[in-house]
C-alpha cells in the first residue's frame, strides 16, 4: 500500500474518531460542550480536509479545496502556537485550574493531530496555491468563531469567570475589557495572515524542489494546475 493511501488513512481515522469522542463524550452541563473551543473547530476543520484528501486519493472527487485546506492549517498552527505560549506562560489562563485534559487528547489536539493535516497540506496535497483564497476564507472562519464567542457562547456559560466577565471559552479572555480583546483578536487575525504567507512561500519551495512525480499520484491530472499539468506531461 503507497505511503500516501496509508498516511491519510491514518490520518482520516485519527481525526474522524476524535471528533466522535469529543462530541460524544465532553462536558455539556452548561450547552455548547467542546463548540466552544477553536480547537474543537480545527479538528473538526481537520476532519472535513481528511475526507476530501481521501476522496481526491480515491478517484471520488476532482476537487482540491486548496483555499479551505490552506486556512485550516494555519488555524492548526496557530491553535497549537497559543495553546502552549499561553500555557507554559500561565496555565489556568487556558486551562480549568491549570489541569490539562488526558494526555492522548492534549497531545493529539494540540500537536499531532495539527501536524499531520499541516504536513499533509504542504507535502503532500499541496495547498497554498491560491493565497488570497486561502486569506479570505481565514479570516472568514476565524471571524465568524469570534463572533460566536462573543454572541452565542459567551451569554450561554457562566463559567469560566474572570475579573472582567465570563462565559468566553479561554479563562484568560475573561480578565480581559472589549477593547483588549478586539486588540488581542485583531493581532492574531494579522498573526495567522503572516503565517499563511510563510506557508505559502514554504509551499512555492517545495514545488520547486520536489516536481510532482515524487508527490501524490493519486490526484486525477485534470485536478492539477497547468503548471503541474506542464511537469507531469514532461
């Protein structure tokens, strides 16, 4: 079996059963459960990418969705980038009480499973081929998370509390004013647009270096740019 069918089942089954057991099995006492993390949205995120992934690898479907791949990614990486700047900084700013959640959870919610879609994306699927897509639907799926936030999850909960309000999912958000967190989501809106940009140049090098060929063969040729097109004819 190729190394990319066995990759991306691998990663298809990863995410598909953690989506499962976060839906099934999380706390919903006060509504929304695990809705209320971005975290919970990147692997849900990452569980629609696996699906496409297998369905191109599979002949089902001539669709790359490169701009909705791309955006997801870099919400992975910035999920895990705050998650663990945050927590090693303060960890009940992220955290009930400091504690963190089962070790195969965290580790897989903020690392691996994060790591296999990204590198998926930029090794293999070859994402980032259309920036300003990619840019749109970004800050299209991060601003409709913080309104979410902000009008659906935070007057549902009363919990986690902070000096400031409660109800937001992050405790730190809670010792926060308006202000400040308009602040805080405007430099991390600017932060993920200069980490797509980083991806995109990355993924520019790896074409460069690796002509397709030595990439995934699975994907139907018309699926292809005509630059790609181009390689693989010659």
């Amino acid at each position: 079996m190729p190394f990319v069918t066995i990759y991306r089942w691998i990663t298809f089954l990863l995410a598909g059963g953690y989506v499962i057991r976060m839906i099934l099995f999380s706390d919903y006492d006060e509504g929304l459960g695990p809705l209320r993390y971005l975290t919970i949205w990147a692997l849900i995120g990452s569980f629609f990418c696996a699906s496409r992934m297998m369905a191109l690898l599979e002949y089902r479907s001539e669709r790359r969705w490169d701009g909705f791949i791309s955006a997801v990614a870099v919400i992975n990486a910035m999920v895990v980038i705050l998650y663990w700047r945050l927590y090693f900084d303060d960890p009940t700013s992220v955290t009930r009480d400091g504690t963190r959640a089962v070790w195969y959870l965290d580790y897989y919610l903020h690392g691996l499973g994060p790591a296999l879609q990204i590198c998926d994306a930029l090794f293999i699927h070859r994402s980032f081929r259309r920036p300003a897509t990619s840019a749109l639907w970004l800050v299209g799926i991060v601003a409709v998370y913080l309104l979410w936030s902000e009008f659906v999850v935070q007057p549902m909960h009363s919990s986690p509390a902070g000096s400031v309000t409660s109800g937001l999912p992050y405790p730190f958000l809670n010792n926060l004013a308006l202000t400040d967190r308009l602040g805080f989501y405007a430099t991390n809106i600017v932060t993920a647009l200069v980490l797509l940009a980083v991806f995109a140049g990355l993924a520019w090098a790896i074409r460069r270096a690796l002509p397709r060929g030595s990439e995934d063969e699975a994907a139907p040729p018309d699926s292809l740019d005509s630059e790609d097109a181009h390689q693989a004819r010659s």
